[in-house]
C-alpha cells in the first residue's frame, strides 16, 4: 500500500508494508521526498529512535533508474546535451 501527497515544496509518497499475519515482521514506512532538485528516501530504524536518510541528486537517481535493467558491469551515462 501507499500514499501520495503534495506539500507547497515537494511530494511525499510513502510506501507502507504489509504482510500477511504471521509470515513476517513488518518493516518501518518508507518516505520517499521528491523535490525539484533531489530526492530524499526516509525510514525509521527498527528500534524506533533514527530517521535513516538517502539524499539522491536527478542524475543519481536516473542512473539508478537505468542500473535497475543492467547487467553486471561498469558503466557511464553520457549527457547528450552539447
């Protein structure tokens, strides 16, 4: 399950986990903060007492976005701007 919203500066989807009872802990939430420049994933640590936070630039996140569908290896994404 998730949500979305939209805040003045970003928007927050948050990713909820859900199991079936008995098969498995659950985990914290997952927010996900997309802003005009960055996006920031968030989750509590399991004790309840950090917030662990991911800052990704654009271009960060559209490489990983490509590396998702990749094979192992090393690769660069070059601009095709210019």
């Amino acid at each position: 399950m998730f949500t979305i919203e939209h805040d003045f500066d970003a928007t927050v989807i948050t990713l909820i986990d859900e199991a079936e009872p008995n098969t498995r802990p659950l985990n914290e939430d997952i927010v996900i903060l997309t802003f005009d420049d960055r996006v920031v994933v968030e989750q509590m640590d399991p004790d309840g007492t950090d917030v662990s936070r991911i800052t990704f630039t654009l271009q960060q996140l559209a490489e990983l976005r490509l590396a998702l569908n990749l094979p192992e290896g090393n690769y660069r994404v070059e601009s095709r701007e210019g």
